[in-house]
C-alpha cells in the first residue's frame, strides 16, 4: 500500500501575473471563384506556412477502394501540365520550400512553407498542383509499388498493428475502421481511379487555403486572388455513411507478434467530435487522465511502477465520429498490472471528484501549452486549421481559456463518467501471445489476430 | 534577401556557468534551457547507457523538488518539459508561459546544487529506460538503425563506438554512486550553459540568471577523455540481423570533418545536395529513377552540434528482388557521379537558398512545434558550450551562403572515400535462422 | 498520484526462534449405536467445551419450508420428556452451563459449555435434548411470534439485507439461496413439521460429538457411552439439489433504504467448499486482500482513504458450495470511490505477484492466528469440528502451517486470478437510493429491491 | 470443587509503570497488554468522543513506527491487535506467537514513548471514527442503545453525561494540539500498566518490561476530573427516535453501588438473577411466560472494570401491541418480587455455579476466542491500575461465593428504587414524523 501523501517541492516561487494572450487577427475571404481563404500575420522569421485543405478524404471515397484519396494525394506533386517530377522537386528546392501532399479520413492537403520573399512563385505551384497535376503512368506506377512496400512495413510496427485493429473494432464497416488499405487493393489501383477523384475533390468550393506568416495580409490576399481566382469547380456531393458498431462490454483483442520483446497496448472506445459541446471538458479530463506528462497515469505507471516509457491518452477526433483511447508500449510480464492501473485511474476519476488544486494544475497546463500555439507559425497554422476545418466559433481561440477556467470538479466527473467509458473499453494487445495470452485474458473475452489483420 | 537578426545578450556568473538571454515578445512564452557539456560519447567505461539514465535521474529529485514534482510544476504551470541526451551534450529544456520563468529557473538551479535520489528512483528509471529502448529498439521494425548499429562498427574508441542507449547489463550495473560521481564530475556551472529565449527582458533575464544560480559552487573543471579516433585506413563492414522488417536494409557512413573547419560548411551543402528531401541525388536516383529502394535519407546529424568524431551517414532500404551489392553499387555511382562532375551552380544556390530558409525554421522552432525556439536555444548552447561565441547564430550563416562549387567538389573527393568509410547491412532473419541481434564488425 | 514508498518501522526486534506448535492428541471412537465421537483434552480451566452436531441443516430440509431445521433445533430446548423449559434453563444454571441449540444451512447443533466436575449430568441433558424434545404447544406457539418478530427486525439491519441479496442472487432457487424465512412462511410453520425435521435429523448415525475440556479422554469416552450408547436411529436419505446459477458480468443489486446515512458494500462470486484442494491457498490469498488487518484492502480504504471502518473479504464455504465475498459499510459519497478501490486490489492481485517478502507477512499471519486456536478450549473445538465435519484429513491442523509456508507467488497470482473473480463480481449495495444510485450505476447494469426483498 | 489459580509476578517500574506478568505455557501465544487509566468519562470537555477517537490516533504512527506498520509487524509475525474505550480505561493489545514478544514490547513501548502524527492521519482516522459511529449506531436499529441513550437522561455531571462515541463537530474540532496535550497528560508510564500473560516465564518477562519500558520518562501524576454526581432524588425520562426499528424499545437503569464496595458483590448476583440469560427473571417473565416482550437483558457493564458512577441496565424491545407502559409495568412486576421476596437458597447455589463458570470462562478467553487470556488481562489491569493488587484476580471470586439471601434482598431494596433510575424510550418513528433522533430528558 502506497501511503497516501505526496511530497511537494518546498520554496518553489509563485507564478507571477499572467501576461495577456492575444490572438492575431484573422483575415478571411471567400475568393470569386468559392475558395474560403483564411490569413493571419505572423513575423517572427521571414518564411510562412500554408495549407490549402479539401474537405474529402479517404473516407469519402471508401466505397471505391480504401486508401484512395491518399494515394492522389501522393500523385499530386508528381507531375503536372507544366512541369515534370525533378523539376518540381528543384523548383520548390530553389524557392527555400517544402511541400507535401496527403490524405485522411476526412481531408486532402497540401502543406507548405517557404521564404516570404518567394510566396507568390510557391503559390503557383501550389496552385498548380491543385489545379493541374498530370498524374504521369510512371510516377503512378512508381509509387504504387512504393506503396505496397509500404503497407508490407507498417505491419511490422506495433503501434500500427494496434491502432489497425482499434479502429476495426470500433468503426467496423465505416470508413473509418479501415485505417490503411491491403497488399491486394494497392495492387488494384488504377490511374483513372486518382484522376476521378481529384476531379472531384480538389475544387475551389470543396478548398480551404489558410496562410500564415510574415506578409501583408491585404497584399496577400491580392496575390491569392490572382493566383487562385480563376480556378474553377464544385463541391463534392457529401456522402453518408451507417453508424459505426457501438461494442458492449470489455473485450480483448490480441494481435501475435511472434518474438515481440514489448507489449503495445491500446484501449479505446467512442467519444465525441470537435464540434461537441463536451469536446473542452473532455480535453481536460483526458489531459488529467493521460494526457500531460504531470498526468495520473504517466505519474502512476510510468513514474511510480516503471511499466512503461511512453503511456498515453488522448480524444481523436475525426469529422463524424470520435474516439478516446489509452495506449502505453510495456513490458512483457507487466501487461495485466499496466490494464490494471489504467482501468484503476479512469474509474477512480469516475468515482472521485478531483481535487480544486489539481484542477487548477490541469486547467493550468491546458491553457499554457494552448496558448503556446502562438509562439510559431506552424503552431499558429495548425490552431487555426483546427477552427476552421471544425466549424467553430470565431472566437474559439480567444474564448478556450476562459472554457477550460469555468470547469468545477463535477463537471469532470460526469465528463469522465460518459466518455472514460470502463466497463465498455476495447482492448487491444500487440505483442507475443505465449507471453501474454494468460494475462490478457483476464480483462475480457479475447480474440486473437495475426499480423495480416486476419482472425485466427 | 531579408535576413533574420537574434536579439541576445549574454555573460558569465562568478561560478563560470555562461547564461545567455534572447529576448523576443511575441508571444507570452519563454524558453528555458540548461546544457551541459558531457553526452553519451564520454559516459563512463562499462556503463554504457549512463549519461541518458542520469538524463532520467535530473527529473526524480532535487533537494528541495521530490520526485515528480519537476513535471508537475511545470506542467501545472501551463508549460512542457523534456530533456535528451546527445553524443557531446545533455540538455533540459522547458517552455512555460512567461509568468512562470522564475519557478523553471529555480527549478533547474534546484537540481544544479544538487540532486536527491534513491534506489527506488533508480530501480524505477532503469526499468522506464529499457521500456524507452524496447519501443524504439528491440521493438520496432529496424529499430535504432543505423544510428545504434554504426558506431561499433565505424569506431574504435569506445568512446565513441559504444551502444549508447546502453547494454541492459551495464544498465543493471548502475548505482547510486555512479550517479552521484557523475553528477559530481560533470553537472558543474562551469561546464553548462543557461538559456532563456522568449518573452524575457535581456537584462531581467541576467539578472533572475544571477539570483538564482550564482550560488552554486563552481567545480573542478572536467577532465573529459580524448575520443579521437585512429586513422581509418580501410572501408568496414558490419552486419546486422533484422528481426521484424522485410526489406533489406544497408547504411553507408562517411567520416566528417571536425566542425568549424574550413571543410565543414562544404560538407554541409554537400550533404544537402545528396540527402535534401526528394531534390537531393540519393532519393532521386535510388527510390524515384531506379527505383531500387524504398527509402533513402540520412546525413549529417546535428551539423551544428557534434564535438568528436562523427559521420555523414546514408540509410536506404530497398527491395528484395535487389541485393546489397546492386544498392551500394547504385549509391556509389551517385557519389561517384558528384566527385566527378561536381554540381552545377544552379543546384548550389538552389541549396543554398533551402539551407537559409531551413536555418529560419530551425531559429523559431524545432521539436514539432511543442517547443517554441528550441533550435535557436540548441544552436545558442552550442556555439557557447564549443566555442563561446553564442552570437554565430547571427553571423554563421555566412559561411554557408559563400561555398562555392569548387569547395564542394573538393570536400567531396576528400571525404567521400570507401577507406574512410563504414558499411553496416541490416538484412530481414531468414527462417530458421537465429535470433539475437547485435552489431558485429567482420573486417 | 501516492509515490510508491511506505515507510518501515525502524529498529524494531526481529522475531525469536519459534516455539514448536503441538495440536493436542484427539481420540476418536464411534459408540456401538453409529455415534461418532472426537475428544480432545485441554486443561487451561475446570471447564469443558462440547458439540453435537447433526449433518443436516435447513438446506437438508428447504423442500419443505425455509428455516425448518433452524426453528426446530429452537424448539429442542424448551421441553421434554422429563422436564418443562423453567426446569431446563434453571437445571443448566445448576451446572454451570451455557448451552444453544441452532441450526445452518448444512448442519442442526446443540454446543454447550460448563464446568468439568458436572460434565455429566451436562451431557445427560443434551442427550434428553437430542433424543426426547417435546415440542409442547404453547412453547412452538410462542418461538414462532418469537420468530416473527426477529425476522420482521433483521430486515432493518443493513448487514443482513445485504447478505440475504447476495445469496439469492449466488445461489437462487438453491437453499442456499434464501438466508431467512420470510414472515408468511414462519407464520405457516406447524408443530408437526419440527417433530418430522427431529425424528429424521436427530439421530446417532447422523450426528458428531465433540468434546474439548478439562477431562481425561478415557472416562470421558465411558461416560459418553453410558448417556449416548443406547440412543438409536439412522442416517436421513442424502437430498440432492441443481446447481445454482453462476452468474456472469459484474450486476448492481440496490436494497433502496430510505434514510441510511452509510451504504452497505457486499460483493460475491461463487468459490470453493473446505475440502476442495485450492482452500489454503485462496485462505491465503483472501488474507492478503482483505482477510486481516493489515492486508491490502483494509489499508487501503480505511487507513489510506478513510472511507470505512470495517472493510473485510472472506470466503465462505458451505457443504456443496463456496463464496467469496467483500463486504465494507461506507460513506454514502464514497460509495463508487470505494468500489473502485475494492476492484483495484482484486485486480491488481490478479495481475502482479505479490513480492516474498509480502507473501512471508501473510503466510506468518495465517499461520500465527491458525496456531491460536490452541489457546482455548473452544478455539481448539472449533478447528477440531472444521476438520471433522468437512472430513478433512486427520493431519489437517498439523500439517496447515507447513501447507501455508509452501505457497509460492505464482499460486497466489493464479489463485487470485480464478476466484477474485473481478469481471463477474456480483455488486450488493444497501442504502438511500437517491444518494447512491448514480455512483452504482458506474459498476454494472443495476436492480432496485425493497427492504421486504422484493424487486421495484 | 475445582479451583482455578493463576500463576503471576507484578512489580512496578522506576517511572512508575506497573507491571503484570502471567505465565501459562499451554500454548505457544503470548497476550501483551498496556492500559492507561483514561476512558470517555474524562476525555476533555468539548471534546466529546476524544479519547476514541484517540485510541485510533495510537495506531497512527510513533517515533520509530510510521502509519500501518503496528498494525503490520503485528499481523506478519502472526499476531492479532486491537485497542478499545471503556469509562475509565483505555486498552491496547495484541496476541501473538510468543517469539515475537521483544517486537511487542518494542512497538507498546515505542508508542508510550512519543506518538509521531499528523493532520493527514488524524483527518483520516476522524474518517473512520465517523464510519464507526454509523455503523454501530447511525444506521443500525437500536444502533447505540441504550449505552449512548442512556448517559444523557440518568447523568447530570458532563463527564458522565455526554456522548462517549462524540458528536461529529466535536469530532471534527479536535486538533492536533488537543491529541499531544491528551498524550502528554495521560499517556504517561505512571498511568499505565502492561500486562504480559501466557508463554512467558516471570522473571523474562520482568526483566523485558524492564528493558523496553524504563526509559521512557514519568509525567506529572495526572489531575483526573471528579465524576462525582449529585444526589439522585427523582426517576427521570428520555425519549429517543427509533429511525429504523419497528419494535418499540425500553432501558432502564438503577445506580450502582461503588465497585468493591459491600454491597457490589451482592448487587453482581442480583444483576445475574435478574439478567442471566433464559433463566433470569426478566427474560423468563417478558419473554418466555409473558410474552410481552422480544428481547431482554442487559446487566451491569463491565462489573469488574468501571470507576464512577454506573448502572445496571435492562434492555427491552417489546411487541408493538403493547404499551411501553404495559411493558414498564410488567418489568416492575419482576423487580418487586425480588425486593418483596427476595431469592431462593437454590437458585442463589445456582448463581453461584454459573457465577463460578463464567469467571473461569472470563479467565481463559474473552473477545471471542481470537485473543487468548483478553479477560484475563482485563481484570489484572483494572485490579492493578484501580486497586494496586492484581493478586485479586485469585481472591475476589470469594466474596461473591459468599454473598447471602438477606445480602441480595437489602441491595436489591436499597439499589433499585424509582428514584435511583433512570428510563429511556426509544420508540419507532412515526410515519411522517421529523427524523433526528437524539437523547433529551424531560423531566
């Protein structure tokens, strides 16, 4: 039994009074041609950091093939009318940029940075890219192979295997439970399936161009039009999907990897999106949880019992459905002690307010490394994108830590109550069955999986 | 060309620790780093794996901060913490909003006087470290490869060719006295550096420097083991089982020259114009033309922070229907390509022009985000620590944009040469092979 | 988050060489009329200590109505042949004597004390009691209002509420299943239906004596013979009875109290009768959980947490069956803070072997309160009718000590993990509804029940 | 007629502690005991429920032993403990297999010596005490009565009067400044006996007490309170709510005579007369012919242990379709036979028998078997702390085997008068009546 007292540091100073945190004013516009544009200045080094954003990603084109909208995402920067592949890799090399394209479940994107002083050449070819990739036989089949090497490696990681399986079990049929495509489907690829989907997704009325940076905003927006404005297409038609399964009761989900040394562990179960009401009480229930360093369980199965380097909790969200979830890479002999403290931790703050002065501490950290966001461009860029993408409030950044302050100790209990959801945790194990199986089994009816996915 | 000017002021306490401050307001957030001059290369004989344990050893108590409660200060103060350990230098950095700046200061001068640690604390770090090297090591498909793999076989001082996550026995052998030894000999003022970049005035910062570590004692100032190496005279080899991944995996090292040298910043483009993203010679050849590999990336790594010697190293993994020999003959006709034609003056101020612009980045960030300023703090440290110049970040730029073609291919015909470098083959176990993975030199 | 040092007494004595433990030489014998007879001597006072059981209880008799056997041995010393129940209370005074007369699920009794010099005449009256109860009108008349009204009483006792749920819901239509009988049944009980019980329960060859005291086993075994030897009669036809349910997943059950200001925890899973071959290890096991002052959970929630006074697992061996159940009264908001708890420590012995030197703790305590049961006269009678109405073996009380310091920690771990059987604990809370309700639901799918026991 | 003798040497300390040893080698255990003379009856006013609540506070932590680990050395070297509140005593013991002894009188010894707790321990115990209280009395029916009903209504001096097990606030008020002063004032070796009882031999036992105990330094004789009451002139009345019952319930209690006084030994065997279980009167006239009431009994508390003013008490829970005043009137019925007619020359032979019976029985258990020789102990330090003669514990049964007829039938006259009770009701609440049920007197 662990005595009940924590020792505190003795003679550490106050915090002093906080200094203000401002927002940089956003500019947003909507171009002629539908682009919603969104700028905001930011002049602590002389580059800036874009992304031009489509709202379709893999999930929208799932009932194709899976992996698709990724994979012209890749093919995007590989040629296009103006230009071929070397070229545009030395291009982007000469402006000081780095560019690169990719897909998820809910969104396409090109990323950017460059030196402002070569922002308009950069946006050309980023326009370029959205408006006139050629999708060239070669390129394609080159990296079509690169990919099937691909999916053939990632099967050799833990953490893929184990969030593989999470997402099957919770999103089963939907797009999202499938987070990356087989050997077979890659293999099936067909050029005219890309080209189908950039027609289709990469629109001006499907896009989102965020810029961030050392520029004038007024100018900036000028350059866009002119880059951007005669860019021309619709928006996708939106497609919907079934309700993803909802699993009942703890179960265990076992993927064998022969001769592993570590066991990767991932529990998770259904939460939320951005867009809900609960997303800031849960982010700080979760950054109580898991989520911070300073956090119970860091503290307790990492510092306290030495199980683990790197446990961790967290809410994805994605654009229809969310999901918390805990993962920690432990070892062997440790995997029931670890499942033990991590469902001790989530029920004790299901059972126990917490105390104010740990509240204070979370809605502390929560609110500083928010705010933290500001100091870069590229952190600025992403707070920004996450507003944007989400649909939230304008004043979402400015408003945040006055959300997360306005939090009591009940509203976190009844947070942790509806989405630490315990008794319903799905609980996927990665590692050698012979080590683990025994240990595994006590925390719920296993089922077992070979590196393939397949259940065996 | 707008070029970005690092606001800085620095000074030396009576006790010899160097503080340097770079003020910049534009968000409420500062910066705290502290280094110190000793790194996994100079870890004591028979403890490989120490310097990066003690790393975890700064978090679990000081005299007046018990265990955890680093973390939970600065977390509950808004702020992020982390610390590493590299080949020459150790660091722990922080960044906090600013109101917080005099707790993280007397937090890291807490631990400077002196740490408070037990065998529990010990017990309980060694076991997070060897979960740390599982999951990035002897977990993970070509874990640790080939920055854990080369060394053993590239160098023949152990200084630097030892493992230095560490073996798990020489781990276990770790006590608290080693610890404190450690502590003793290395973990002086006057062999570290204090940095505090952000929203901070220059002489505010001096000052809150002072109060809060010229009490510290100075030590006897380190004598640190020399880790030059031989002279290589031959190209080595070293295989590699590889226990997860199915592609064959091979890496190529070059020694480097010892940095600030008149060849440095050749090799640094030089460097670029091989290994710079999808531009670069190697990844165009091998992965996008010939496609013989799946990844091919490396370089030179912490250009601006190595004090020994150190490689500019190739990682490729190719396919199977390949074997080793068609890859390394593939990556030796781009290097061959380079010492005998050089790079065209379009290609250099194309690398010149990524490199500023990387610099930039590097100035304002680095560690994704989470850590505003950490590479200007990383290169502040450095410049101090090695060369007691902290203002080069202004001005080494300079050396950089002024190679010339010649220079490059000069470098390149110098250091590009199979006997000063080391080859290590990663290759997938067969069946019925035998486990059991370990860096072994044959020639 | 508690750092994971306890602090150690500092300087305390190590402990001397122990003392050999000797149990005392039992003699046994079966009387020419089947009787089984056990002595054994014990000279500390002037005084004896006796048993008679008959191996049959209400259980043997449920078909019937609930709480037969118990009633009848009630009404066995208010009367008979010889005497009226004034003569029979003042006539034990004379000797100096205690005596009760009861009866359990498995087994009817008649113990009784007094002091050796009128050993005797004692036992002639519990052979008149055995062989010659009356059963007068107006005595059974008043022992049932007598009886009605104790079992309307137990029903405002949290305690016994809480464990009637608990075996209703382990046991079900079994007799174990039903603790008490309710009032119609009791007001239902006939004369005639004790003096059946009697006539086929009470016979030599379905009983044991057992006598512990101040004698010398020879005489005693004379004078045994001379009152028991010319009692006659069989062995009842052994009842069979279907399993009882096993039920999965962990339920609520919430006795609703209005009022209660503290909630009653009662928590069980079915486990093992004395003479299954795991009973010492899971005596251990339970003694590390919550089976001594000094285990894990009693520290836990009570010394750490304060949340109860009198937190305490065990395990309950019936004839057929076995259960193992936790039981604290707490705080009426600490109520899901201390299921929690009582999970943790379940699991958490499932999932980490405990060290040696935890484990030599618990095996010195087992063995040093095992070994006190040689102290007194009626500690000793009560190991000596352990062992022989469970028909242990008959080194059972020399060789426990041994068989408790050969457990390893892996036969705890693997003890713990097949009968604290976390995932399907069956959860009984009694208390105020409204208080309680929202923190029970966190444990499993609830059932709400009244005082009287019914189902709302 | 068998005579039980029990074997002892006492002897007291330089400082003031008495000393009980009393070998018997029966069984390899041995019973360590230390009473100090304190109980609830002087716990400080305002302080209801203290001295409880500072009886957990003992196992709470002392110079040399942390929190838990009392409880934990006595447990792991195969041992029981426990400590209880009574009037006058407070009580802390353990039994354990004898070779632990040394680590038992270290451990009693070391907490005498000085208790080491904090705010953190006494908040938490202040916990459990609550959790007590409602489990033995809050939620329970009949919780507490009559021993907490009763005090209030019979008792005018607070000392006598008050709630032993203490109102929450009170509780709550006790700080940590309260517990040292109780330690300082009471808790002293001067104040106190140990008892060592079973596989001992005397003269190691004198000697042991010898080297655990006579250092620690004697206090100032401690000031106890005088618990004298006024004269009692009137019967009084109490009336308490039944929260959970269904039975209306009954106590009434008859001042006692002081313990060892003529009169006590008399008034024990009149207690037993009426209170000896089936065959007493009270039980033989309300429950088995009368069938008035469910329960009753009761009897003199602690005959041998209390030390101001006590009653006998009856307890009785009657069926619902009688009165309270049919059953009051039946009670008296029983206790008018006795002062009209007093008792038989065969039932007092027979009160004598079982008198003689259960002391032996006292003796050798007690506390149900799991701490050997507990009653034992007990009557050794009550003869020791409140008579100075342990050897009474051979000698006392004498006076009660030589109590007569005519001495029970003038105790009883003189002792169970009106005026000289006092009677509580503690009838169920009625539907729609307030809750809230706590003792006030009314006449």
């Amino acid at each position: 039994m662990a005595s009940g007292t924590v020792e505190m540091a003795t003679g550490a100073p106050e915090l002093a009074a906080e200094r203000a945190v401002t927002w940089p004013k956003r500019t947003k516009a909507r171009l002629s041609n539908g682009l919603e544009v969104i700028l905001a200045e930011s002049h602590s080094i002389p580059k800036f950091h874009g992304e031009l954003f489509f709202r379709s990603g893999n999930a929208a084109v799932a009932d194709r093939t899976p992996g698709l909208a990724e994979m012209t995402a890749t093919l995007v920067r590989t040629g296009t009318a103006k230009r071929v592949s070397r070229q545009i890799e030395e291009e982007l090399r000469r402006l000081g940029a780095d560019l690169s394209s990719n897909a998820g479940a809910d969104t396409s994107a090109l990323s950017f940075a460059g030196l402002s002083e070569f922002a308009a050449p950069l946006l050309e070819m980023v326009s370029e890219f959205a408006r006139e990739a050629a999708f060239p036989d070669a390129e394609f089949e080159r990296e079509r192979r690169q990919k099937l090497e691909e999916v053939k490696l990632e099967r050799t990681q833990p953490g893929f295997l184990a969030s593989e399986r999470l997402r099957r079990v919770l999103f089963g049929a939907h797009p999202y439970g499938q987070v990356s495509p087989s050997e077979a489907q890659v293999a099936a690829y067909k050029r005219e399936d890309l080209q189908a989907v950039y027609r289709e997704s990469y629109t001006p009325e499907n896009a989102l161009l965020l810029l961030v940076g050392d520029f004038d905003s007024q100018e900036m927006l000028k350059t866009g039009e002119k880059i951007f404005g005669a860019w021309r297409g619709k928006k996708p038609t939106a497609k919907t999907f079934a309700a993803p399964p909802n699993p009942r009761g703890r179960r265990v989900y076992l993927v064998h990897v022969p001769g592993a040394v570590q066991t990767q562990l991932l529990l998770g179960c259904h939460a939320i999106t951005r867009q809900h009401p609960d997303w800031v009480r849960l982010g700080l229930t979760n950054s109580l949880y898991g989520g911070a360093f300073n956090s119970r369980l860091v503290m307790n199965i990492r510092e306290d019992k030495g199980y683990t380097y790197s446990p961790r909790s967290g809410v994805s969200a994605l654009r229809e459905h969310g999901y918390f979830s805990v993962s920690a890479a432990v070892r062997n002999d440790v995997v029931a002690a670890s499942l033990t403290e991590i469902f001790y931790e989530m029920d004790k703050l299901r059972s126990v307010p917490v105390s104010t002065a740990e509240l204070a501490d979370a809605q502390n950290y929560l609110s500083g490394v928010f705010s933290m966001g500001l100091a870069t461009q590229d952190g600025l860029l992403s707070q920004l994108s996450t507003v944007a993408l989400n649909e939230l409030p304008d004043d979402y950044l400015e408003t945040y830590r006055q959300r997360v302050r306005a939090l009591r100790p009940e509203d976190l209990l009844a947070t942790a109550r509806k989405y630490l959801d315990s008794a319903n945790m799905q609980i996927v194990v990665v590692g050698d069955r012979a080590q683990i199986e025994q240990q595994a089994m006590l925390f719920g009816e296993p089922e077992f999986y070979d590196v393939l996915g397949a259940r065996v | 060309m707008k070029r970005l000017q690092i606001a800085m002021e620095s000074t030396t306490l009576a006790n010899g620790l160097k503080v340097v401050i770079a003020p910049d307001s534009t968000a409420p957030v500062v910066t705290v780093g502290v280094y110190y001059k000793i790194g996994f290369r100079l870890e004591p004989p028979g403890r490989s794996g120490f310097a990066h344990l003690f790393e975890h050893m700064m978090f679990q108590g000081s005299a007046n901060v018990p265990k955890m409660q680093h973390i939970k200060l600065i977390n509950s103060s808004g702020g992020v913490l982390n610390g590493s350990t590299s080949y020459d230098v150790t660091n722990y950095y922080q960044a906090v909003p600013s109101n917080a700046l005099e707790r993280v200061l007397w937090l890291e001068a807490d631990r400077m006087r002196a740490l408070k640690v037990d065998d529990e604390n010990l017990k309980n770090q060694r076991d997070v470290v060897k979960e740390e090297v599982r999951v990035n090591v002897m977990n993970q498909p070509y874990g640790g490869f080939p920055w854990l793999d080369m060394p053993p076989v590239a160098f023949r001082n152990w200084a630097n060719a030892h493992n230095f996550y560490g073996d798990f026995a020489d781990l276990d052998a770790a006590d608290l006295t080693d610890v404190q030894a450690f502590f003793n000999t290395y973990y002086l003022p006057n062999n570290a550096v204090l940095l505090v970049l952000g929203d901070v005035k220059a002489a505010e910062g001096i000052v809150l420097a002072g109060k809060y570590f010229e009490g510290i004692p100075a030590g006897a100032a380190p004598q640190f083991a020399d880790p030059t190496e031989p002279e290589q005279t031959e190209e080595r080899h070293g295989f590699v089982e590889e226990k997860f991944g199915t592609l064959p995996a091979m890496a190529v090292g070059y020694l480097m020259p010892k940095r600030r040298t008149a060849d440095w910043c050749a090799m640094a483009l030089l460097d670029q114009a091989l290994h710079g993203g999808r531009a670069g010679r190697l990844y165009r050849d091998l992965v996008l033309e010939k496609q013989i590999a799946v990844e091919a990336d490396g370089g030179i790594d912490d250009v601006f922070g190595y004090n020994g010697p150190t490689q500019m190293t190739t990682r490729i993994l190719h396919k199977p229907e390949f074997t080793n020999e068609t890859a390394l003959a593939a990556f030796d006709l781009v290097i061959r390509e380079v010492l005998e034609n050089g790079i065209s003056a379009d290609e250099l101020e194309q690398l010149k022009v990524k490199w500023r612009s990387d610099y930039y980045a590097t100035l304002e960030g680095g560690r994704g985000g989470y850590m505003p300023k950490y590479g200007l703090m990383h290169l502040l440290a450095c410049f101090t620590l090695f060369d007691n110049e902290p203002q080069l970040v202004n001005t080494i730029l300079e050396g950089f944009l002024n190679v010339t073609r010649e220079e490059i291919q000069a470098v390149g015909r110098k250091y590009l040469r199979k006997e000063k470098r080391a080859i290590v083959l990663r290759n997938p176990v067969k069946a019925g092979s035998a486990s059991g993975a370990h860096a072994k030199e044959t020639a």
